[in-house]
C-alpha cells in the first residue's frame, strides 16, 4: 500500500521514516540497506542536506509508490547523475533540480566543445586583470556600496572572476555593449539590489568609453545616466514590490493584484530587467508597507511567500499583457543572496574569522566549489514557478548560486551609509545583502551583456 502523501511536510516526515526506520530494511531486495544507501551517497560527494531534499521531493511526487519503490528509485537515479559529470558538477545538477526551472524556455548562450554550457554553474577563479574599473574613476557609485572608499582594507575579494564548468564567459566589451543597443534604452526595476547592478553597468560602459559626453538625470522613482554619444540610455526604476504601495489616508497599502501606474515608464525600453525579493522579508520599521490588499479586503500582514507569489504573478500577468516581446527583450534577475550565518558557511572551514564574526564581516574570500553549502532562498522556488508559467518566460538571471558563493563581497562595515559608531558594531551593523562596488554586480552584468549579443 503506497503511503498518503499531501504536502511538502508529509513528504519531508515519509521520507525521514523511510531512510530511517530499521523495520524497513529488511524489505530492501538482497540486503541492500538504507544504511548503504544513504553512505553510499554520502561517499560520493553528496550532502546530506541535498539527499534530504530529493528524497522530500521523491516522496511528494510518487505517493502512489510504496516507500521502499521511491526510495530505491531516488537512489539509483542520483548515482547515474553521478556518473555523467565529476562530483562537484553533479552536486550542482542535484540541487538544481528543484532550486532551477527547466530549461525549455532558456537559450543556451554559448556551446562548449564537450556540452551545452550553463553560465551559471561553476566557481570563482582568482584573475589580476580584474576589476575591470576603478571606483575612483565611476561617477555614479552610491556611498552604501563604495567600499574602498570608505576604508575596506583589502583589495583581492576584487580579483576574481566566474568560470562556468564547460565553457568560458565573455570578457565585457562595453564599446560593444553601446554599439549593440545604440539607440536604445535599458531600464532596471526593483529594489536596492538592481540599484546596484544598474550601478555597476554604467561603471563598466563609462571605463570603456570614457571619452563620450554623457548625463545623469537622478529622480525618484527614475533615475537615468545617457551614452549621449551612442544614443544609449540605462535607467533604474524603483519599485522594490513590482506592485503598486498606495497611500490611503496615511497608509501605505500594498496591492497585491495592481502594478498600477509603474508600468507606464517601463512599457518604453527597448530592454527591462526586474527584480524583487528582499522587501518581502522586511519585519517592523523596515516593512514598506502598512496593510496588504488582495481581493478587495485588507492585512495587516500575510505569509510572505503567498504574497510574493501573488505579486509576482500580478506582474507576470502585466509583462504578458503589456509588453511587446518582438520589440523588448525582458529579464529577471534572480534572489539575490545574504551573508548574516556563518554557520551556512563554516561547516566546510572556508572562514578564517568563525570564533569572533556573526555575519560578513571579515570574510576575504570566496568560498570554494560550485555549491553553496547553506540554504538556498526559498523565493527562488516562487521565481521559478511564475517565470516557467509565464505565456512568454522571461530569461532568468539565475545569479543566486554564483552569488551565495561570493560571502567576501559584501560592503560589511565599509558602506558610507553608516556612521563611525555603527562601524565599531559590526555584528549588528554589518551589511551582508548589498554588494560592493567594483564587485559581484560587474558579474551580474557579464552575465547580461553574453545574453544581449548571444
């Protein structure tokens, strides 16, 4: 009789009790042992929270089969994706299994000679030519992320770069990047985080072409810096919900089923890239908003993940509506990671500062390999679901793993948006969810630039 298996708790409760229950071994064809089963997986370089994980999933999908049948199933399946690439790269097939949608609608962008290559899937490499500017040299970089500015005192968190497993990036050629959009507008919409990677474009494009007149146009919620020369313009649009905060009688209501008049500045660029993420979490005085609005009635608050997915979908349905894709080339850029538990991290020792740090502060490297080894955002599964369900998916970013990588990126203390007494607390102070400038971002953008020309 197969088990009864309704949602993702039953799953994760059948199948502990199936991997653990010693009364079940004996059912197991010719003395093959939970016990094997699970060392066996071990032995081959997979994590015990990615078992966990399949074996949850495994449970949910195939209710209808009796413990032993999924069990036995999942298992013999992760050994032959062990046997297609090395141990790290099938950790990182594994995890991708539920953490990434499914490459239907994704273009490859470049074939290697062995296999289709995934630019999102690899590790951090140390290369001096990096960076590929100066701070000092980019008119635009807000203080929160000017790190070397406000006194970060190492340097080699700046020199490395992405190396996907099969193939290579594409060095950034910003004299091309204008030549490609000349004429053209891009436009970055979200929070403080596509701030950052509209930021760390124009550092970019300014470093190659740095002879051209340009314009900075700052306002809110838009702001714009011109290539007057090319005819290129690169805007950011807050809007850190997607959907529209109104404000009735004094408070803020966030309308889950409204973009409202957003949408107008966006329907113009030739190239949109949202993002969300981060607000949706904020608790007390960080919140944005002071009710939530869905179907016409009024929260004071709400699960935060249905609230995401609600509003995703809301701007999904807008994007589909809305937006000529013929004419528009539309991205998402995945969560973006933070860095405030270093127990994710210490587990494998990849920090030297683990008796004294309690978030980013002091972290100078990456961490190695091509996994994160704590948790994985669970609005990366929202993400997922609305883009694959989208009539016309939008190309995702998928900038979360190589990010959760890069814990040394952080503006920690080193943001000028604190003061010298915050500095001297960085365990309550540090800021482990922005990125520093020169920095990750300028990964980000390689990544969109390889997508534009592809």
């Amino acid at each position: 009789m197969g088990l009864v298996i309704q949602d993702s708790n039953d799953a994760y409760m059948a199948a502990t009790t199936c991997i653990t229950s010693a009364s079940l071994e004996a059912k197991v064809a010719k003395g093959l042992t939970f016990k094997w089963v699970l060392e066996s997986l071990i032995e081959l370089g997979i994590t015990q929270a990615h078992i966990r994980l399949f074996f949850s999933m495994a449970f949910l999908c195939s209710h209808q089969y009796s413990c032993t049948t999924t069990v036995l199933a999942s298992f013999f399946f992760l050994l032959f994706l062990v046997s297609l690439q090395c141990q790290e790269a099938s950790s990182a097939l594994l995890l991708s299994l539920k953490l990434h949608h499914k490459q239907h609608h994704r273009r490859p962008l470049v074939q290697a000679n062995q296999s289709s290559c995934s630019f999102f899937t690899g590790t951090w490499v140390h290369d001096e030519t990096y960076p590929l500017y100066q701070s000092s040299s980019c008119p635009i970089i807000d203080p929160e992320f000017n790190c070397q500015m406000y006194g970060r005192p190492d340097s080699g968190y700046l020199r490395y770069r992405w190396k996907p497993l099969n193939c290579d990036l594409p060095r950034f050629n910003g004299v091309e990047f204008l030549l490609e959009m000349k004429g053209k507008s891009v436009m970055f919409v979200g929070d403080s985080l596509g701030r950052n990677q509209w930021q760390s474009l124009i550092c970019m494009l300014s470093a190659a072409a740095n002879q051209t007149q340009t314009q900075l146009v700052r306002g809110d919620p838009l702001s714009t810096f011109k290539f007057l020369d090319y005819g290129v313009s690169i805007s950011f649009y807050r809007a850190p919900y997607l959907v529209m905060v109104d404000v009735v009688h004094g408070k803020r209501i966030l309308k889950l089923e409204e973009v409202g008049e957003n949408g107008e500045a966006w329907r113009s660029a030739d190239v949109l890239s949202f993002n969300t993420g981060h607000w949706w979490n904020h608790q007390g005085s960080l919140r944005g908003w002071d009710y939530v609005e869905l179907r016409n009635k009024y929260y004071k608050d709400m699960d935060r993940l249905a609230a995401l997915e609600r509003g995703m979908k809301t701007w999904a349905d807008w994007v589909d509506t809305n937006i000529d894709r013929s004419r528009t080339k539309v991205f998402f850029q995945a969560i973006s990671p933070t860095h405030y538990n270093p127990n994710e991290w210490n587990a494998k020792g990849t920090t030297v500062m683990a008796a004294t740090t309690k978030n980013c502060y002091g972290e100078t490297v990456p961490i190695n390999g091509t996994t994160y080894p704590g948790s994985y955002p669970e609005q990366m599964r929202i993400v997922d679901m609305v883009i694959r369900e989208m009539r016309n998916p939008a190309y995702l970013l998928d900038i979360t793993m190589l990010s959760a990588l890069r814990k040394d990126a952080h503006p920690s203390i080193y943001s000028g948006e604190l003061s010298p007494q915050q500095r001297a607390k960085p365990d309550h102070s540090a800021d482990c969810s922005h990125w520093c400038l020169p920095g990750l971002p300028d990964t980000w953008n390689e990544l969109f630039y390889a997508a534009l020309v592809s």
